[in-house]
C-alpha cells in the first residue's frame, strides 16, 4: 500500500465518521485542515504527508464531536494499527495532532507538524469559510446569533460573541510565517464583516 493509498483509506474512515456532522466540522473542514497542512508543510521543509495526515484526522478524538472519547481514540489506534505505516511516522501523525484545538487558551504543540496542522486548523476557523462554520455550529448548538443586551453579551452564548472570545485572536496564535501570512487576509474578512453586521443592526434591529 503506498502513500496514495494510505490517504484513500483514511479518506474513507473520515468519511465514515464526519460526512454528516452539521456543525462545521464535517469531512470538507478535515479536507481542507489536511490540505492546508500539507502546503504549509511544503512551504516549510516539514513532513507534508505526515502533515496531512495528522490534518484529516485532527478531530476524529475531539470530545465536542464524540460521545464516548475513549472509544474515538480506541478505533483511532486500531485504524492506524492496520495501515502499512513505520511506528516513527505513527507516532509522529499522533504527535502532530496533539494539542491542535483551542479550547479556550493557546496551547503549542511539541512537534513542528503538531504546529503546523493548529495553524492549518486555525486558518479554516477564520476567513468567508470561518463565518459560515461558525453560524452552522451555533445554529446547530442552538446559539443566538447576536443580542444588544448587555448582560446577555458578556457571556459567550451567541455566534456574534464567538468571533471575540475567539477568531479574532486566532491571527496573533500562527505558528509559523507562511500561517501568518495567510492569516493576514482572512483577518480582514472576518472584520469586514463584524463592522458590516454592526452597521446593518443598528440601522434596521
């Protein structure tokens, strides 16, 4: 089974697991996280296929998108166990996707390619694709898009407040100088469109 193949099959596994997930973090989100991993780790001098591979499965563990985490990391070993894959570069794809989410604080992977697929993951939460994962999540958890109250704004409950407890750090969080650089524009998108919501409810709401 060679490196073409390997991809397929984990192509299918994902597949298997996210192509109905409707909270943005579905099979396309893995497609372009791996993507943008493996660029990035080309433009880099890191391990590009290490890289995407870790990329397709960063989220296969997430406890946000699972119901039995343990499991998730269970059929995450057996899957990985079956491909034709040296251990260094097993261990290397289990490393690279360690630490990769947010949750709240910024957390540094160890390895470069951990680095590189946080910054990968990052750049698909910011940006056009960003926004609308971000309406899909909170109208999948039931979120308010926005509200004017001013003790309802301090919490982080509607999509709206998401952009500043979140996205809007994510630019200052890259790791590496090709991630910047690509963060750098989809920044802008992200407050274009805040200062263009604001204006549109206050002139309409």
């Amino acid at each position: 089974m060679n490196q073409e193949e390997i991809r397929s099959c984990t192509k299918q596994y994902v597949a298997s697991i996210f192509q109905e997930e409707p909270t943005g973090h579905d099979f396309e989100h893995m497609k372009r996280v791996a993507n943008m991993a493996a660029y990035i780790a080309d433009e880099e001098g890191a391990d590009p296929f290490i890289c995407e591979m870790a990329g397709w499965l960063h989220d296969v563990t997430d406890g946000k998108l699972t119901d039995n985490e343990n499991q998730a990391k269970e059929n995450l070993h057996t899957f990985l166990h079956k491909l034709p894959l040296e251990t260094e570069d097993k261990n290397a794809i289990l490393a690279a996707m360690k630490d990769v989410s947010f949750r709240g604080k910024h957390i540094i992977p160890y390895t470069y390619e951990g680095k590189i697929v946080q910054d990968a993951d990052r750049l698909d939460a910011i940006g056009a694709i960003g926004i609308a994962r971000t309406f899909a999540f909170g109208g999948n958890k039931e979120q308010l898009l926005y509200t004017e109250d001013e003790q309802e704004r301090s919490q982080p409950g509607t999509s709206i407040q998401h952009f500043y407890d979140k996205l809007l750090h994510l630019k200052g969080y890259m790791n590496t100088p090709t991630a910047i650089s690509l963060a750098e524009e989809r920044h802008a998108i992200l407050e274009k469109f805040l200062n263009d919501f604001h204006e549109e409810w206050k002139k309409f709401s």
